[in-house]
C-alpha cells in the first residue's frame, strides 16, 4: 500500500512542466468556404495575416480541421493540411463534413508562428452566408 | 508522431476524466447525467484564471477544479436526500442550468488590445496558454496520462481502502450500509464532490487544448457518453470507464470510411454490448476472476 502510494506520488510530482514563452505575433484569419461538387464537401480559402500588422503569412504550415460543438467528439473532420493558393498569405484546404450546422472550423498555423485558430462556421444545405459571432470574416458561399 | 493520432489520444486522455468521474458515483449508486457541468463549470474558471488574471497552468488548472469540486458539493448537499431516478433528473436540470448560465455569462478585460474572456453563446476563445508557452501538442498529450495515471492511482489505492470499501457498500445496498452506521448521504456528498474534482481536472485540460469553449459542447449528450463509457467498459474496475472511452473515440475514428452512419454503428454496438453484458466488459466478475488468475500465476 505504502510503496503504491509512493509511486502514485512520484508520478505526480513527474507531471510538472515549465514552459518558455514565444513570443511571435499572432495570427488571424478569413475564412470563405464554398460547396464542392459532391455533397458536403466545401472547399475553403482562409486567408493568414499577421493580428497587428495585417501581413500575409506566407510559409505556414495549416492544418484545419472541424469540430461540431452541439456534440462533442462525436462529429469531427479529420484534419487536412491545407495548400498554398494563388496570393501571399493564402491557403486553401477541402474538407468534407458529416452534415450540415455549425461548425467550429480549427486552423492549427505552424511556422513562422504557432498559433490556433477557431472560426465558427454555419454550413447549411439552402444557407447562403455564415456567421462567426466574434466578428471575423467568414462566409459560406452558395 | 501524427498531428491526428496526437489529437485522438489526446481527447481520449482528456475525456476519460469525465469518465471516471461519473463510474465514481455509478459505485456509490447514483446515476447521473450531470457531469459535464463540472467539467464545464472548471474549463471556464480555469480558461478565466489563465487566459484573464494571467496564471500558471498549473494553479489554473486547481482553481478551476477547486471550483468544480465545490460545485458538486453544492448541489450535492440538496440533491442526494432524493435518490434513484430523482437523483439524476435533478442533476440533468442542474448540469442545464450551468449550460444556460454560460450561455448569457459575460465577462470579459481587454489583454493586447483585444476583448478576451466568455462572450455568452458566443463561447470563450483564445485559452492559449499552451500556444503562449511553447507547449507542443505531444507534451501536452504526455501531461494529459501523466494526470489521468495519477486519478488512476488514485482510484485503484481507494479501491483498496476501507472509504472504498464504504462507497461499494452504498452502492450494493445503502439500506443495509446505514443499518452498519455509515452516514450514506455524507458519503455520497463526498463521493459527488470526488467526482466533481476530476471532471473538473478535465474540463480545464479541454479547455486548454482546444483553447476554445462554448456552452453547446456541453450539453446532455456529453453526459450521457460520460455515463455510458462505465457501463459499457464496465463497473469491476477503474480501467472500465478507461475502455468504454477507448471504444467509443477509438471506434468512432475506425469507421470513418461510413463517415454519416458512425454514430449510429457506434449506438448499436452500444445496445450489443449492453444486451450481452450489462454491467460492462470489465464488470465485477470479470475482475474477479482475472485477479485470480493472476494471484494463481504468482502462487
């Protein structure tokens, strides 16, 4: 019992972790998805800029991935790495959803800075828009 | 290793919290469908302790399941008079309370020029302490089982004590365990607040690792999986609610070349599992008779 609980304590005390801050700008993002031929699948353009300064962020690595919040772990999209498109800072990725609603599309940047990202996105079947009530610019276009 | 396979064990690692925290109280007998208003309730207070007031993870992480724990207090001091199916609606209408309670909470401080903390439905972005400290996502993983082993040392040593012993004993016949002279409501309160404390230790790793929560995520259906990965991993063992997690996240990302029938594959497997063995994979037989052949082994 005694040895149990000593192990249980020297894993504890194992867990702790002290990190070092980064300190490269954050990233945000626009994100416009548009339905693919096939059903439920949207290809996106998700523009990287740097927060503050508003440059492109040319040179990430984005991985976007999709998570439905009303059930969590339950639908996801598998995540994609997402390509380079035809103008600095511009990436676009395709992505094929379980069904229609609302989703929190995940945007992991690697690179020049590290960062995620979360835009909601509403994608439905007659919709023409979407909404991100925090203010960024998404859009789903039909 | 892979980004994806990081991320399914991460969510593994992270919601066998949950898991754990609603077999605690399947052992004393309580049937609840609230337990993700603890972990709600401590991935907020520590997305609010980190992200706002600029703490450490760590004391984040403890204040917001402080917080959690003495939630479960809380609504466990009313609640556990009634037993049985009344136990369970009432933390169901408590678990959507705390949901409708996020949905209009407000409370947000300007760091950096920008507006950071729970805007209401709109839910509480950029939890990013582990992007701010340079914390990879294997790290994180790592720091996920590093916790989960330690609640699971936590389990097996209470398991093995007489406050074990005492929770078992409600569970099997509260009647028979209060003619013994055990206080059966302030052992559940005890056992609620338990299990409020480590599904608040995963809800403030959640909302770390996906940096953004909202009240949607936790509504009745994470409850109810919550409740199901014990009965379908089994109530013999700690390592049940382990494996109902494994099967369930572990299933679900196998079959995904049947990308819109998942879930209901996974609900019939569900039903299967749940025809054949009603107490779990693992239940208290099945335990049973594994430690004896082990101790015939070591014999």
């Amino acid at each position: 019992m005694v040895s149990r609980a000593f192990a249980c304590l020297v894993l504890a005390s194992t867990i702790a972790w002290t990190g070092v801050p980064a300190a490269a700008e954050r990233a945000k993002a626009q994100v416009v998805c548009t339905p693919a031929d096939r059903k439920l699948v949207y290809e996106c353009e998700i523009m990287l800029m740097g927060r503050k300064s508003g440059a492109p962020l040319e040179g990430a690595k984005l991985v976007v991935g999709a998570d439905m919040p009303s059930m969590p772990l339950a639908h996801n999209v598998k995540p994609v790495t997402a390509s380079p498109g035809g103008k600095p800072g511009m990436y676009t990725a395709t992505i094929e959803l379980e069904m229609h609603g609302e989703w929190a599309l995940r945007l992991d940047v690697a690179g020049p800075t590290r960062d995620r990202l979360i835009h909601k996105i509403h994608f439905g079947a007659s919709k023409g828009s979407s909404t991100d009530q925090g203010g960024r610019t998404n859009q789903m276009k039909k | 290793m892979d980004d994806h396979l990081v991320g399914v064990l991460s969510n593994i690692g992270m919601i066998s919290f949950i898991a754990l925290s609603a077999y605690l109280l399947l052992i004393v007998g309580e049937i609840s469908f609230g337990q993700q208003a603890f972990f709600a309730i401590s991935a907020y207070a520590s997305g609010i302790a980190t992200a706002m007031w600029g703490w450490d993870f760590w004391p984040g992480l403890a204040w917001g399941t402080a917080v959690a724990a003495a939630a479960a207090v809380l609504v466990g001091i009313p609640t556990l008079r009634i037993r049985g199916l009344y136990f369970s609606i009432a933390t169901l209408a408590f678990a959507e309370m705390v949901r409708l309670v996020f949905e209009v909470f407000k409370y947000q401080v300007e760091i950096d020029g920008e507006m950071v903390g729970p805007d209401g439905s709109d839910g509480f972005r950029d939890i990013r302490y582990i992007f701010e400290n340079d914390i990879t996502a294997v790290e994180y993983m790592l720091m996920i089982y590093g916790l989960l082993a330690a609640v699971l040392c936590a389990f097996f040593l209470l398991e093995r004590s007489r406050l074990g012993s005492i929770f078992r004993m409600i569970g099997q016949d509260p009647v028979l365990a209060e003619m013994q002279g055990i206080d059966v409501t302030a052992y559940k309160i005890l056992a609620l607040g338990l299990a409020g404390l480590v599904a608040g230790i995963g809800g403030g790793l959640y909302a770390h690792l996906t940096t953004f929560v909202e009240p949607k995520i936790f509504n009745v259906m994470l409850g109810v999986h919550s409740l199901a990965y014990g009965l379908i991993g089994g109530l013999g063992t700690a390592f049940g609610p382990l494996i109902g997690v494994a099967i369930d996240i572990g299933f679900l990302e196998s079959i995904r070349a049947i990308s819109g029938y998942r879930m209901i594959a996974f609900g019939g497997l569900v039903a299967v599992l749940l025809i054949f063995r009603p107490r779990g994979l693992l239940d208290e037989a099945a335990v049973n008779w594994i430690r004896l052949r082990l101790r015939r082994r070591h014999a």
